[in-house]
C-alpha cells in the first residue's frame, strides 16, 4: 500500500471518529443541563479530533502537489 493510499484510510477512520465526537457534543448539548460537567471534556475530544483531521487532510493536499 502506498503512502497516499495509507493517509487516505487513515483520513477516512479519523473522519469517521470525528464526526463520532460531534455526535457526542450533541448529544450532550440536547442533555443539558445533566452531565453539564462534562461539557469541556467532551468539546475537547471534538476539538482534537477534528483538528488531527485537518491536519491530515493537509498533509494529504501537499503530498498530492509534490
């Protein structure tokens, strides 16, 4: 497997955990105010997610210029 192929299956899980967590932040906002201690916790997991995918997507765009 090459490496674009090998950042694309990975863009696609990290794709896949992100839109995961924007479930999460959600699910939590419809549950509020239960469980409103664990609003940055969850935005956290939200954040970093989809910054790893952005990340990546970049990585991806530079490897598909050079």
């Amino acid at each position: 497997m090459s490496d674009r192929e090998m950042l694309i299956a990975e863009l696609k899980k990290l794709s896949s955990k992100a839109l995961q967590a924007k479930m999460d932040l959600h699910d939590l906002s419809e549950e509020l105010p239960l469980n409103w201690t664990s609003i940055m916790a969850v935005a956290q997991k939200a954040h970093d997610a989809y910054a790893e995918l952005e990340r990546r997507s970049r990585d991806l765009k530079l490897m598909e210029k050079a």
